[in-house]
C-alpha cells in the first residue's frame, strides 16, 4: 500500500448522507428519527432493515446524536465535517484512482 493512502475513517455514502442531513435541519440542527428513516428509503432507497444500523454507526462515527425516547425520538445532526462534492479530488487520490 502506497504512503499517499489513507485510509477513510468514515465512508463516502455516509459523508453524503450527511451531507443532505444538514441541508435539511434548521438552526436547532434537530430531526425526527422518522424523517431520517424516510430520507434513507426514498432518497437512498436503503431497505428498512437497515436503518437502525445505519443511525447506530452514524452515531458512532460522530455525524449524528441520538437524543433517545426522552426527546420525542429525535436526533440531533453534527456540523459537516468534510463535503464531499468539494473534496472529490483528495477522495479519489485516497482510493487510488490518480
């Protein structure tokens, strides 16, 4: 393995994923774990019987909080780390491409 590749702490679906989190929230940054679950079937089209994975290692990945049962089932999306969309270059040089 070349020095010059890191590897991803956190994948590309989940920067993305996050990303269109953040479009969605307002100041407060917080959403209804139903709105998250259904971002993820219609826009992503992931299968029900991920999502709860999918939150779970969202939280462990520090990209959301999970506020639990006592804030109404809402979750509580984290500041962007990195885009994506603005950092395509440096992704495709990690993953070998250039």
């Amino acid at each position: 393995m070349d020095n010059h590749k890191i590897k991803f702490e956190k994948g590309i679906i989940y920067l993305c994923i996050h990303k269109k989190l953040n479009e969605c929230v307002g100041a407060d940054r917080v959403m209804e774990k139903r709105i998250f679950f259904t971002l993820l079937g219609r826009q992503y089209h992931l299968p029900k019987s991920v999502h709860a994975m999918i939150l779970k290692e969202m939280e462990q990945l520090n990209m959301i909080e999970d506020l639990g049962t006592t804030k109404n089932y809402n979750i509580k999306i984290l500041p962007l780390l990195t885009d994506p969309e603005e950092n395509i270059n440096k992704f495709y040089k990690q993953l070998g491409f250039f």
